[in-house]
C-alpha cells in the first residue's frame, strides 16, 4: 500500500512538474522589462502588458482587503461563538455550497449587479467586489476550521488566568491558528490570481491605456483576460509569443506568491 501511495504521488507531481515546466520554457526566457511595463499593441507587434499586469495585482489587493476582514469575521464567529443548532448548520452548508459553486456563476452575478442594476458598467471595482464574493465561501471555511484545530488546552490555560473569551481569541486562538488563515489567505490569493471568468464578465477584456491608473471605475482586465483573449481573438503577429509569455509569467507570480504567503512558517521553531 506505501508503495502504491507512493507511486500515485510521485506520477501525479510528475505530471505537474512537466507542465509547469513546459509552460516555463515556452515563454519565461523572452520576458523583458518593456513586457511587463509596456502598453498592449492592437496590430503591430513587440507590445507589452503593463496595465493588465497592474490591474492584477490591483483588483487582487482590493479583493482581499474586502474578503479577508469578512471572512476573518464569519470564521471567528462559526468557530467560537455560534451555537450547534440548526441555523449554524444550515449557514455552515450554505458557505460549503457557495464554496463549490463554479466561478462564472459568480460572474454573472457580478454583472447583473455593476452593470445591470448600479450601471457602473465593466469597472475594477466591479470585478474586485465579485472576485471577494467568489474568495470568500472558501476563505471563511478554512479560517473556521483552522480556529476549530487549535486545542481546547489553549482556552482552557487562558481563561484559567482571568482572560476574557475576546481576549482568549485575540491573545491565543489567533496567533495559534496563523499558520492556517494564511494558508486559506494563499489558496484564495492563488486562485484568485488566475481568475479568469469573473474578471472577464465583471472587468470586461480591456485596460486603461495608461500603465498607473488607480482609477476605481476604469476598465478591469487581468493578465488572465488578456492571455484568453491574445489567444483566441488577437490579431497582433506574435500573438502566440504574448500567450507564452502571459502564462509563463502568471505561473511565476503565483508561486511567488505562495511562497512570500507561507515563508514565514516554514522556518518557525516548533
């Protein structure tokens, strides 16, 4: 049996490890600076992806500045202070369904909601606010499970020293149940990095024409957006070199990413 788990294991990093590499090698060593800060070409060829790039990273942070206080919030109160009743577990039911629930639905809800009914049109904010409702099933379940781990000793000791319940989850819980919220923190990140649906239905597929706009209301592609759109409708000449490259750089940015989000964790003294 250890071998067969084995050996599923070893084939199936294998196979990821091949096509992270694949797409590595494709596109990674063309990267240059004008790439990442230049602005797209409709026709010629040699153009950049500066603002997609700007707006990822953008939309991300205002997404995860909504989703994570919420979901921190949601977490905290399903784990520490919810009775085991009924409505607890219908909302815990309700927040796994959600959890599963395929982003493009997400999506469409984002639109009819910014464009539809507040007539904000395909904006950053938009796209942000949708992608925080498409992290935050997930998000809330992993910070609620996580509180759960920690060991009941823990309230125990606190609240055998005068700690109030608030000062036991502040003091304690939290500090004791990090290295999971920001594994949730990074799963949701990651994810959200990637997004392509969402953005596409609640961002549009075009940025600003300038490659520091902070604009709220400006149009909210993503570097995935653009690379679904480079390759399927483009009709720039090197439209399949800015695919590779797009890919290339996205993997890249999020196992950066995931590594910035676990490094403190991973040389902690047990």
């Amino acid at each position: 049996m250890k071998l067969l788990l084995s050996s599923i294991t070893i084939f199936t990093f294998g196979i990821i490890l091949f096509l992270l590499l694949k797409i590595l090698s494709k596109g990674l060593t063309t990267i240059d600076f004008h790439f990442l800060v230049g602005l797209p070409e409709e026709i010629d060829a040699g153009g950049g992806v500066g603002p997609f790039l700007f707006n990822t990273f953008y939309i991300l942070l205002i997404s995860l500045v909504i989703s994570i206080p919420i979901g921190l919030g949601a977490g905290i109160y399903l784990a520490e202070y919810a009775k085991q009743n009924k409505l607890t577990d219908w909302i815990s039911t309700c927040v796994e369904a959600l959890a599963s629930v395929p982003s493009i639905i997400f999506g469409l809800f984002g639109y009819v909601l910014f464009v539809e009914v507040f007539d904000v049109g395909l904006t950053v904010i938009g796209a942000a606010i949708t992608l925080s409702f498409l992290n935050l099933p997930a998000l809330t379940r992993i910070i609620e499970e996580s509180i759960r781990n920690v060991p009941l000793s823990y309230r125990e000791a606190s609240y055998s020293l005068g700690a109030s319940k608030a000062t036991c989850i502040i003091t304690i819980i939290l500090p004791a149940a990090l290295k999971g919220i920001f594994t949730g923190i990074s799963l949701t990140a990651c994810r959200a990095l990637g997004e392509s649906a969402v953005i596409l239905l609640a961002g549009g597929t075009s940025a600003s024409d300038k490659m520091w706009d902070f604009s709220l209301t400006g149009p909210g592609a993503t570097l995935p957006v653009q690379l679904w759109y480079i390759q399927s409708e483009a009709l720039v000449e090197d439209a399949m070199k800015i695919a590779d490259q797009s890919a290339a750089l996205l993997v890249v940015i999020i196992l950066l990413l995931s590594i910035v989000l676990r490094l403190p964790f991973m040389f902690k003294k047990k």
